[in-house]
C-alpha cells in the first residue's frame, strides 16, 4: 500500500479509532464495575442510570453520528471547492447555531425534568424517592448533551481534516470522570450518586476541553460566527432531518425489543441486554473505526465526482470489516456459553442464565456480519449527500424485523428476537448494495465475493480449531475453577492464531491490509 495513498490514510485513520475505541470499551467495563460496586442495583442507580439515559438519547438523535453524517461531506465539499476560509466559516456559524439550539434543549430539559422522568420511567411513582431523586439527578446530567454535541462537531472537522485520534479518545474521559467521582466524590456528597452525575458534567467538559487545542493546532478558530443565510449551512441542516429519522429508527428497534421481551418470561430483558454488551465489542471496535475512517476519504471522493475512486474505498472497507467480522462471529457461535460464563457468572448470574443468554449470543453473531458491513455501505450513502435511501431502508428493515419478532419470539423466546435483528441486518446490508449497484454501477462484486470466499474458509477452519479446544474431553466443566477462564482464553488464542494462519496461506490481501491499520497508529 503506498505511502500518502487514500488508503494508507484511511488505514492510518482506523487503526487510532480502533485502539482509542478499545480502551474507551475497557474503561467503560471498568466504570460499570465501579458503578456496581459502590450503588449495586438500588433505587439510586436506578434513578441515575434513567437520569443518564436521558442526555444519551438525546446524544444519539441530535450528537454524534447525525451531527457528523450531515457535516462532514457538506464541509470537505467547502474545503475543496471554496477553501480553508470558506469551510471553517461554515463550522463557526453552525458552532453559533447548534450552541444556541443546545442552550435552549439543557434550559427546557431542567425546566421539565419531571415530565421528562415520567416519560422515560413511567414506573417511577411520582412524588416518591427514586422519582424526585432521578428528576433532580436528570436536572445535574441534562447539560451533558450541550458538551458532547460540541464535541461531535469538533470532530467532525477533526476528522475532514484528517485528524482521529481526538474526537476517539474523548469517550475515555468521561470512563474516567465517572469513576475519579464515583470514587473520590461518594462519600463526599449528599446522597453519594449525585457524585456520578458530577462525572458525567466533567467528562462532558474534559472531552470538549480536549478537542481545542487540536483544533488550533489545525488552524480551526473556535468561536462564534452568525452567518445563517450561508448556502452550505442551510444544505447541512437539509440533511439532518432525515439523519435524525434515521437514528430514530435505531431507537425504536431498540424499544421493540425491550417491549416485546417483556411479555417473555422473567430475565429476558436482561439476556438480550448482556447479549448485546459481547456483541457490541468487535462492532463498536472494527465496524465503527473503518466507518469512521472512510467517511472523509468518501466525502472528498464525492466532491470531486470520482465514483469509481468512492466504490473502490467503499469496498476496501467492507472487505475489512467481513474479514474481522466473520471470524468474530463464528468465534461468538462457538464460544457463546464459555465467554458469557468468564464475562457475567457471578452472584445472582447463574450458570443457567448464563446458557439462556448464550441463546441470545448466537442469535445476534449470527448477523455481525451483516450489521457491521452496513456501517460501511451507507457512508457512501452519506458521503453523496443521499441520507433518505438508507433511512428509507432501515424503516422498512424495522418493519420485517417485527415481522420476524413476533413470529420467532414465543417459539424460540430471547434467541428468536436476536435473529430477528440479525434477519433484518442482512436484509438492509444486501439492499443497500442492490440500491447503490442501481446508482453507480458494478461495485467490485467479484473481488468483494472472493474475498469472502476467502475470509469464511479461514474462519470455518478457526471454529474447527476453537471448538475442539474448548469442548475437549480433559477440560472439565464449564463453570469449575480454573477452566473458567483458561477454556475461552486458550481457544481465543488458538483460535485467532489458526485463523491468521490460514489466511496467510491463502494468501487473503486482507491480512496485509489489516496489519497496516494496526501499525497506522506508528506510521
């Protein structure tokens, strides 16, 4: 690959989102550990734990991903065609903007609280402890939301600007923050919990606090400029509102499933929540740092008008992201019961809540592929300024997996509802590459094709080596003492050995691509 091409930088740019996305992923576990050992699951972590859910949801409609999908390929296609100036007027009046926006949100968000509360937690009784003690926690997390939007958009031009490590690292802090309150504010302050909502206002700080002095080290003036009749500003808001539908409609998917497990039996809701914490780590690591990296090379690609260039990087990502994903996901199916035992087995998390849960597992791997590969493909939607195709995709996908919910969830009960999700994700992968063929043109289905030949070959051959090592004879059970750990932990590493191993035999181009995002953090 050389030096300066699209594809180094592309590479460079995934391999320092995907450590920082690690050792946000890590601090995150360690902040749930801290978290459960000093609140447990009482009434105040469940009235902070609501308090928090709030500006999150709000960080997910109106933050990151929409803020970043709807800016990013409006603000290279400035940079490219009118130049620096032009572009970083436009991040100041939309920095005006969205500051003025998110005053109003945090003012209303404090002035109705309680209604906000009962909203989110209908269950809370109003007027009782848990009720006033999360409204008053809502009030303190509620400006969270002004910080991480501003940190959405710094990294936003960040990343246009070819810098990741910044806007990737951020999430870390708030890990910290959590735990530094948690640990050093508890016993400080009246009642303790109102210490995490302290963690949460400085995380929210310290991760905006981070990302100035890399945007002055890119010439970037963080200050307000009120320029609303700008053409570029009012074509970026143009794209938010169908971005905002969009991540909508990931929430709503997210509700059905809680909902729908709700009238399964008792522990539902918690398997498919346990589930989705092991599914959502090779995801959130290898699917969002190649989607993440690709989205500037895809938006200057689109504003130069060079779709063969765009298609080429588009698959350069998919054929990255399958050949993580699916060794991930036959690892996940064949692990499923010994990684969930490791991960969750204590206490009241019994070894048959442990096999329950695997059920749902492996019904989620199933689809990692698919779902991952998705982040990828809609990019090249984004990148095109075209954000109604995939949103109108994912609504119907939402539709067939109801569908699929109800039919599959009282035969087959948590397991049933994860398929259904990994049904519907290979259902919006496989149509969106169809939609996008119609659009551009062939897609490099060949290579795309062999290479995964190529990629499933290997990862059969890693589960063959996995399962013989983890159900073998002389292992002993499950859940007894040392095998524990050490069953997962010597598949795990033969397994990724096997699977490194024929993949070089092979000789899959992929191996060589993956070595370079791991070293593009040095290179």
């Amino acid at each position: 690959m050389e030096k300066g091409s699209e594809q180094h930088q592309m590479t460079r740019a995934a391999g320092v989102v995907g450590l920082a996305t690690l050792a946000s992923r890590i601090g995150g576990f360690v902040r749930d550990v801290v978290i459960a050992y000093f609140f447990g699951a009482g009434p105040a972590a469940d009235a902070f734990f609501v308090a928090f859910r709030i500006p999150n949801l709000l960080r997910r409609l109106f933050a990151e991903g929409t803020l970043t999908i709807a800016f990013i390929p409006v603000f290279t296609e400035v940079l490219k065609k009118k130049g620096r100036e032009e572009a970083f007027l436009l991040a100041r009046s939309t920095l005006s903007l969205l500051a003025l926006a998110l005053l109003v949100v945090t003012a209303l968000g404090v002035i109705f609280a309680p209604e906000v509360v009962r909203a989110i937690a209908p269950g809370f009784t109003p007027g009782a402890g848990t009720f006033t003690l999360a409204v008053e926690l809502t009030r303190w997390c509620i400006p969270y939301i002004f910080f991480i939007s501003l940190v959405a958009l710094s990294g936003g031009v960040l990343n246009s600007l070819g810098h990741f490590f910044a806007p990737a690292a951020a999430p870390a802090l708030l890990n910290l923050c959590i735990i530094a309150a948690a640990v050093g504010l508890s016993g400080q302050v009246d009642p303790p919990v109102f210490s995490l909502a302290l963690g949460v206002l400085l995380g929210g700080a310290a991760q905006l606090l981070m990302q100035l002095p890399y945007l002055k080290a890119k010439g970037v003036p963080f200050k307000p400029a009120w320029r609303i009749k700008n053409p570029a500003l009012r074509r970026m808001l143009r794209l938010m509102v169908p971005a905002i539908f969009g991540a909508a409609v990931y929430q709503v998917a997210v509700l059905m499933d809680t909902i729908l497990a709700s009238f399964l039996p008792s522990g539902t809701v918690s398997y498919l929540y346990y589930a989705d914490r092991l599914i959502q780590f090779p995801l959130g690591i290898f699917a969002i740092a190649v989607s993440t990296a690709i989205l500037p090379s895809l938006s200057r690609q689109a504003a130069d008008g060079d779709q063969a260039a765009l298609l080429g990087t588009m698959g350069y990502g998919l054929r990255l992201i399958l050949f993580i994903t699916v060794p991930a996901m036959v690892g996940l199916l064949v692990l499923a019961r010994p990684l969930v035992v490791l991960l969750f087995m204590r206490g009241e998390f019994t070894l048959e809540t442990a096999s329950q849960t695997a059920g749902a597992v492996m019904g989620l791997a199933a689809g990692l592929w698919a779902i991952a590969g998705v982040r990828a493909v809609v990019q090249a939607f984004y990148a095109r300024k075209d954000i109604k195709t995939p949103v109108m995709v994912a609504a119907l996908c939402l539709v067939i997996k109801l569908g699929l919910s109800l039919a599959l969830m009282w035969p087959l009960k948590q397991t049933g509802l994860a398929l259904a999700t990994s049904a519907s994700g290979i259902g919006n992968l496989l149509l969106l590459l169809w939609l996008l063929r119609r659009q551009l043109g062939p897609l490099g289905g060949r290579r795309l094709l062999n290479s995964g030949l190529g990629t499933c070959a290997a990862a059969v051959a890693m589960g063959l080596v996995v399962g013989l090592i983890a159900y073998g004879p002389d292992w002993g059970p499950v859940s007894g003492g040392m095998w524990r750990w050490a069953r997962p932990a010597a598949a795990l590493v033969a397994g990724a050995g096997s699977y490194f191993a024929a993949a070089k035999l092979m000789r899959l181009k992929e191996l060589g691509e993956l070595w370079q995002v791991f070293r593009g953090r040095r290179a």
